[in-house]
C-alpha cells in the first residue's frame, strides 16, 4: 500500500497553477512519501501549512506526484473534468 491524496485541489497563486491537497497512508506510507516530496520537489515549489494541515506543489511537478502517489492522476482527472462541466455550463 502507498499514501493516497485526497483533497485535492488545483488552485492559482501568483500566476501559477498548484496543486493542493492531503495524504493519507500508514506511518510507514507516510513517511516514504514525505521523503519522496521532499527528494523530488524543490523547497522553493512546495510548501505546508501546518494549521491547514495541506501541502501544496507547483503544477511543474504533476508527474513527480504521481510517482509518488499511486492515485494521483486519477484524482487529478477528477478534478479537470469537474472544472470543465462548470465552464461548460457556464457558457
């Protein structure tokens, strides 16, 4: 098993696209991803907040995440097609 994110979300920060978002896995799954984040993303492109208990990542690194979580890229799909049924829907 590796850790899962959830609650993810793509949001606009001084004209960047980043990824938002929790983990969640065992202490082991844990600790394996904050290490891969860690060794993968540069700390200039993430940051956590620790009240929020949220990480976010500059989109640049979408397929590091996804190496790192294993539904990543199907949370990310998610999302996308969620963004595009409301700008579909708002034309």
């Amino acid at each position: 098993m590796a850790a899962r994110v959830v609650d993810l979300e793509i949001i606009e920060r001084d004209g960047e696209r980043w990824f938002r978002f929790r983990w969640e896995g065992t202490s082991g799954d844990w600790g394996f991803a904050l290490r891969a984040l860690k060794a993968n993303v540069p700390p200039e492109a993430r940051e956590f907040d620790e009240e929020a208990k949220l990480w976010s990542v500059v989109d640049v690194f979408e397929d590091e995440l996804g190496e790192i979580f294993p539904n990543f890229a199907g949370s990310l799909d998610a999302i996308q097609s969620q963004m595009n049924l409301f700008e579909e829907a708002a034309t």
